[in-house]
C-alpha cells in the first residue's frame, strides 16, 4: 500500500483494500494504485459513502454497564396492553376433513 500526501480515516483504507484485493495479480499496479486514489476520494467526499462509513467505523467501549436504547418503531399500542388483541398472529388449528 502506497501511503499518499493526505491521510485517510484507517477504516474506509481497510474496506478499499478488501475491494481491490481480487485484481491484485490480475491488474497492473499503476491501475491497481489508481483505482484505490479514485475509490479514497470519492468515498470520502460525497455524503452518501461517508455516512455509509460512520456506521463501519467502531464505537468506544461504554464507561460502564448499562442497557442502551436502541432505536426502531417504536412499540405497538397492543404490546404495551400486555398481548395481542384476540385472533391476531395466531395460528388456528387445522381444520379436519
């Protein structure tokens, strides 16, 4: 890996490597070397990659043990009535015939 004149966040080098490592042997290494600048480039300038790498990179260990909220949709009402109205998302035996 060649280092360049500007630094790159060490998880979008990473992913980069991992999509370039099956043409390495196939490809020559100056198209190698300029597809990597390429992919570095425009995956840390537009905004659709660079959120797609907030989520890859590792967040730090909490400070101490505690549940963490997670998001989602939020809660039906019937699961907050402690089930599920009668009939719903259950099965019904088979029927004999």
């Amino acid at each position: 890996m060649n280092t360049t004149s500007r630094e790159y966040d060490p998880v979008l080098v990473e992913a980069v490597e991992r999509a370039l490592a099956p043409y390495r042997g196939k490809l020559s290494p100056e198209l190698i070397e300029h597809m990597r600048e390429e992919a570095l480039v425009l995956m840390s300038a537009h905004p659709y990659p660079v959120a797609l790498l907030q989520t890859l990179q590792q967040r730090p260990p909490p400070d101490e043990s505690h549940e963490l909220a997670r998001g989602g949709a939020p809660a039906a009402p019937e699961a907050a009535k402690g089930g599920e109205p009668r009939g719903l998302g259950r099965r019904r035996a088979a029927r004999k015939r």
